[in-house]
C-alpha cells in the first residue's frame, strides 16, 4: 500500500481483534478478521458489525483478507465478513497456506462497480495469471478434491500444532502461547527484547520460521516470536523447546 503511494494508519488490536473505537477518517480498513496476524485473534461478532457500520457510514471499503480462514482447528472456520456487506467489504484470499505461494492464484470479490478497475489494474500489473494453473486449481474445486485436500492439511497441521504446546507446556510452562487453534503459526511471549532477539535467532538458525513480534509493534513494543509450525515437528520440535528455555 505504501508502496503505491497510500497513507496506512496502524489500529490498536485486542483479544477481541481491532479496537474498531479507534478507526480513524480513513476511505478504507484493512483487516484479518478470521486470524489477525500476528496475534492470532478473531474478530469478535460486535466488531465486525461496528466495522461495517464504519465502511457504511463514511462510504468506505472494508479489506478483508481471508487469512487463514480455512485453517481452523478447534471449530467450524468462521464465516466470511463480506456476507454482512457485499457492497462494503472487498474479500481476497489465495492459495498460499494450502497449495503453494509459487502458484501465485488468489482471488478478488468485489463489488461490480470495482470489478472494471480492478481487471485493469491486474491487466497492467503482469498481464494476468497463467491459464493452465487456474483451470487445474477449478478442476480440483469442482471435483472435490480441493475440500478433501483441505480436510487432511488441518488434521496434519492441527496435530503438528498440538504436539508443539504440548511440549512447550512441560518445558517452558512460565511462557504465555497466544492465538485460536487457527493457522500455521503462534506467538510465544517473551519478557523483553534482548531475550525476543535470542529467540528468534536461535529458532532460525535450526530453520524454524520466526519473526520478532515487536517489529509488528507500533509505540510501545510488544515481545514476543511468532513461530511458524507448518513444519515444525519430530527433532524441530525439541529444538523449538530448547531455544526457548535457553533464551530466557
């Protein structure tokens, strides 16, 4: 966004996800109602109304990036903010998490007023996305296989998730693990940030994915590593446990 000359606003979030009483006079919001990253909070039912109500009141645009969304563990996945507004909020999703980033497939639901511009923009941007990969990625929705797919990556991932916290529970039990049983990471809290740099150069260095939770901090900062778990498991799981209890 910056990038191509907007002016982005940082908005608080809490456990309830972003602290829509602090929206500023902005001409649109964006959010990851169903997994904020990096805090792995959902958007509570009230917020997402009063987000709504903040794109309605202003004609305003909610950006909602589907982040996550069909990785949810513990529940059905939650439903997709545009069904409270179809003309407000804008959904874009890809299939990163679930088949590859290399791919580079996503999608764009917009309101039709949007559509022309957007397929412009796309048009200039790289002359659209190449047609053998999208007609493979409509064969595997329409014939199952896409769902099926889906159903097996949460049971691999949910159980790589659960034996990571249980491991981190018996060693580290003093460090607080934050997020919903949602997506492929988690945010392991840590007391400041010489000990959030040990920590996440420690877990790097045995290739676990890790970022410093205080570089998605504005003001005060907040400390912490956010882990990537997607492959963490058997040997790296030992290894997560064992940076972590040596950097405190």
């Amino acid at each position: 966004m910056r990038d191509a000359g907007l002016q982005t606003v940082p908005v608080p979030v809490d456990d309830h996800g972003i602290r829509t009483a602090d929206l500023p006079d902005a001409v649109a919001a964006l959010v990851t109602p169903a997994h904020q990253f990096p805090l792995g909070v959902v958007l509570a039912p009230e917020r997402r109304r009063e987000l709504v109500a903040w794109a309605r009141e202003g004609d305003r645009l909610v950006l909602e990036d589907d982040y996550d969304a069909e990785l949810r563990y513990d529940r059905q996945p939650v439903g997709a903010l545009r069904g409270l507004d179809p003309e407000r909020v804008v959904l874009m999703g890809s299939v990163s998490k679930l088949l590859s980033p290399a791919l580079r497939l996503g999608w764009v639901v917009a309101p039709p007023e949007l559509r022309a511009a957007l397929v412009d923009a796309k048009r200039r941007a790289d002359l659209g996305c190449s047609v053998p990969e999208q007609a493979a990625f409509a064969r595997l929705v329409t014939t199952g296989a896409y769902a099926r797919h889906l159903r097996r990556t949460r049971l691999v991932y949910k159980h790589r998730r659960q034996v990571l916290l249980a491991a981190l529970s018996r060693a580290v039990p003093h460090l607080r693990v934050e997020g919903v049983a949602a997506g492929l990471h988690l945010v392991v809290r840590l007391p400041d940030g010489d000990v959030e740099a040990r920590a996440v150069a420690g877990l790097r260095r045995c290739g676990v994915p890790a970022d410093p939770l205080s570089a998605a901090s504005e003001g005060a900062a907040s400390w912490g590593a956010v882990v990537g778990v997607a492959r963490v498991q058997g040997a790296a799981v030992g290894d997560v446990v064992e940076v972590l209890r040596r950097s405190r």
